[in-house]
C-alpha cells in the first residue's frame, strides 16, 4: 500500500467517526432535549398543584378566595390584598407554562389545561376585578393570550365556581 491509499483511508475513517460523533451528539440533544420538557412540565405541575393544596389545607385562605371571587365588590383591604396575591401566584403559573410553551419546552396542551381554569371563572366578578387591575404586571404577549381566553364562551365547570344567589334559592 503506499502512502496515498493509507491517507484514503484515513480520511475515510476519519469521515466515519465525525458521522457517528454526529449521530452521537444527536442522540444526546434528543434525550437532554426530553429531560427539558420533563423537567417543565414537572416545575409547572408542581407551582399549579402546591396553589391548589394552599386553596384546599388553608380554610382561611380558601374562604376569602372564594368570597373574593364571587363578590361583586371589593373585600375588606386586608382580605383583598390577600385575594389579589393568591391570585397573582396563579396566574403566574400559568404565565410561565405559557412562556415554556412558546420556547417550546412544554407541550401546548398542558398550557391549555392550565389556562382552562381563566375561562371556567372568567364571568365571576373577583376575576374581573383581577385582571383589570394586574394586567399590567404580566408579559405583554400572556396578558395578550388571557384577553383572548376571557373572551371565549364560557365552559360548564363545577356548581363551586356559580355566583350564589343573593336571595339563597340556589
């Protein structure tokens, strides 16, 4: 063999390796690119579940949510400050599955699981209330997607989320 056919061959293997270093590093991007989405989907879960244990272990909590929501006026400042900083929790939540959704780390339906929760409250008066008044505090383009969500029709939801009757006939 002479020199110039060891160097074929060379470069020959050489052309292999990078080829298989390739499909290598692909394989790689593809499972750390599945560990991403996991990872966010997992962060997102858990930010949406650790609101929702607050709303269910802590009566107190619950109780001014739910008369927040339902009331077509203001709670007292104490109870309205608490009521609007729950609510920013949530909605920030949501924010940031929205946010992981257009980078592309999580998937689109789990968005709209999430955000099916605006539309099943959007006519109650503390959501109003809500998001005429954080609007601003949130991503240009989220805010944009919420405006959108609260013009949907409504969803049936759970009787919970019915404003009660004032003259308690149900």
């Amino acid at each position: 063999m002479k020199l110039k056919d060891l160097a074929l061959l060379a470069e020959l293997a050489s052309a292999v390796a990078v080829v298989i270093s390739l499909v290598y590093v692909g394989v790689q991007v593809n499972d750390n690119t599945s560990a991403i989405r996991s990872a966010a989907a997992s962060d997102a879960t858990t930010t949406m579940q650790a609101w929702y244990l607050q709303m269910g272990d802590n009566r107190q909590a619950s109780d001014v949510w739910y008369r927040a929501m339902t009331s077509p006026s203001p709670l007292s400042n104490e109870d309205e400050f608490q009521f609007m900083m729950s609510m920013h929790v949530a909605i920030l939540g949501m924010q940031n599955s929205f946010l992981l959704v257009k980078e592309g780390t999580l998937d689109p339906e789990f968005r709209e699981g999430v955000t099916a929760a605006i539309v099943a409250v959007k006519a109650l008066p503390g959501m109003q209330r809500f998001w005429t008044q954080r609007r601003g505090f949130f991503h240009v383009e989220f805010a944009s997607f919420v405006d959108a969500l609260l013009a949907r029709d409504s969803i049936e939801t759970l009787d919970i989320y019915r404003i009660p009757d004032p003259g308690g006939t149900g």
